[in-house]
C-alpha cells in the first residue's frame, strides 16, 4: 500500500513537472514572453503583440507538444528493448533502430526535389509524410528482425548488443554510399535533419505525428503483464501460458512505429531511449512496468522538453543541435549504468 501511495506521489510530481515545463517553454527563449501573455493567448483572449501570438501558436506550442510526445515515444520504445533484450544498454539508437529509421528516410529524402526537410514534407502533403513515416518504420523494424534472428541462435546479451551496433555501422554506411551520389542541396538538409529537431514539425504534420505516437504510446501500456513475465525468460513466460513469439513481434512492431515516426519528423534522437527507462527505475524503485510504463511516458515527455529548452538558449538567438544536448544528459547516466553494474549480463 505504501510502495502504491509513493507511486501516485511520483505520478502527481511528474505531471505537475511537465505542466510547468510546458509554460516555461512558451514563456522563453529567443524572445521572452511574460506568463500572463501565454496564458491569455492559450485562453484564445489574444495579445496585442501579434508578433508574440504567431510566436506562441505557430512556433512554440507544436515544438513543445512534438517533444512531448516524441521524448514518450523514445522513451517507451527504449523500456521495450531493455525488457525484451534483459539488456541494461538496449535502446533504439544503440542496437541501430534508429539508424535503420535513418536509411529510410535518406532513400526518401535524398531523392526528392525539395531542398529544405520542412518545406519537403509539407509540400508532399499527408501521403508524402505518411510515405516517409512508413519508411522510417519499415527500415527500423527490418533492423529489429535480423536483431531478433539473431538472439534466436546467439544466447550472450552482450555479443547481440555488439552486433546490433555493428548492424548500425552497416546501414550508417550505406547512408554515406546515398550520400556521395546525392545533390548537394539535398545532402545539407539531410545533414541538418540528422541533428535532431522538435522545431520542425508543424501543426499540419502533428494532424499525423500525434495520433500515430498517441496510438503507439496507448499500444505499449497493453504490453505490462507480459513485459513483466519476460523479465523473468522465455521459459516462465511459456509456463504462464503466454504466446512468446506474439509478444516478440508486438514488441518489435511498435518500437518500429515507435521509432520510425519520431525519426521520420524530428531526426535520429540520440540516448533518450537508453537513459529515460533507468531514470524512471530508480526514481520509482520497482521493475514493475504496470509502474514504468506510464511513468518513463511521463518522464521521457518531461526530458524531452528540457532538453528542447536547453538547445534554444533561451535569451538569444543560437539554437544547439539537439542530439548534442541529449547526449549530454544521457551520457553520465549510461556512464553510471556501466559503473555500477559488475557484470552487463544482468538483467534489467
């Protein structure tokens, strides 16, 4: 009972968090807003700045709602890995999802007209971002299959863990193969798009990014009783009855659609979905995913919005990479994992 209150506590707290995050991010960055001003235009009273209100509703208040869902998304897609994988280091950018969400979007982007990533995908319209978005998704879960073969016949943890980093080597270089014979136009906007941005996405594109992430998101939280069996391997999943190989392919279709979507308009986001899951572990103290489950959704939005803060600079007019400011928050946590853990063959 008392492990269940100190869980509605943390939910409580995480919210408010997102909540105040959500304000301060309206309120700066290159041009600070005052509190009451965002207020009033979310209220839809209006401000008599126009410029202001264009910034807050145009600009501010997609790039907060697609980090948000995106920061989730990673997040959940990366919880999924480590329980599928009993792989503290498993995630959607280290096993190389990401980069085989990357080679389907350069097939798409680096053969296009356009030369900016924005104007691309709003120029092609819904089917053109529905098109991009299943190739981000069929090239991260072709990534998942050949991981999923192999840890049919390789047992060790780690030696998948290798592989799967080797495998990302492999489509990162036949990226740079498409690269070299693209225009050099589209080379620099797909140069650009790999940085990593929640800026790009505008409310047009959210009318597919948010219900396909909130589809996933709401999919995953199906995934709890037999997430928890499998921490605990295959042979006990099988005993309770469970259906191995559906959860297997559940878990692999939506870390692709997952995965895919989020690379499809905000560019490979690094260490999000290696970082979030261990931060929600120790925050909540349990490897219940009745628990992780909402709150590294909850806490992965959270980071992910912090993160999008830090890379505006609020007060000038400089924006980081965003990959750049990830990285930097979920190095030292991987850093820690490693330190702590004697033996990398221990389960999540």
């Amino acid at each position: 009972m008392e492990n269940y209150r100190k869980s509605i506590y943390y939910f409580i707290l995480l919210s408010l968090c997102i909540i105040l995050l959500f304000f301060v991010s309206l309120s700066l960055g290159s041009v600070r807003i005052p509190f009451r001003e965002v207020w009033g235009i979310l209220l839809g009273k209006g401000s008599e700045n126009t410029r202001r209100e264009t910034i807050i509703l145009l600009f501010r208040l997609p790039r907060i709602l697609t980090a948000l869902l995106a920061g989730s998304a990673l997040s959940l897609a990366g919880l999924q890995m480590q329980t599928f994988f009993r792989n503290p280091l498993a995630g959607p950018s280290i096993l190389g999802i990401g980069s085989g969400a990357s080679l389907g979007v350069a097939l798409v982007v680096l053969t296009a007209s356009q030369g900016n990533i924005s104007r691309f995908l709003d120029g092609l319209g819904l089917y053109g971002n529905i098109g991009i978005t299943i190739a981000a998704s069929i090239g991260s879960i072709a990534v998942l299959a050949v991981i999923l073969l192999i840890s049919r016949r390789v047992k060790s943890i780690v030696t998948i863990l290798i592989l799967g980093m080797l495998i990302g080597y492999g489509t990162n270089a036949l990226v740079s193969i498409i690269i070299h014979f693209s225009v050099a136009e589209r080379v620099h906007a797909y140069i650009n798009w790999t940085f990593g941005s929640f800026g790009q996405t505008t409310w047009k594109q959210l009318r597919l990014f948010a219900p396909v992430l909130l589809a996933g998101i709401v999919l995953t939280q199906f995934g709890r009783k037999p997430m928890n069996a499998m921490l605990l391997g295959e042979t006990y999943s099988q005993s309770m009855g469970l259906r191995v190989n559906r959860i297997r392919l559940f878990m692999l279709c939506t870390t692709g659609l997952l995965t895919g979507t989020v690379t499809a308009f905000c560019g490979p986001i690094a260490f999000l979905g290696v970082a979030i899951p261990h931060l929600c572990r120790s925050l909540f103290g349990t490897s219940d995913h009745k628990i992780l489950l909402p709150g590294t959704a909850l806490m992965g939005g959270i980071i992910a919005i912090a993160a999008d803060l830090i890379a505006q600079l609020p007060g000038s007019d400089i924006v980081l990479p965003l990959n750049a400011v990830t990285a930097l928050i979920g190095t030292p946590v991987i850093a820690i994992i490693i330190i702590r853990r004697r033996n990398l063959q221990e389960t999540v």
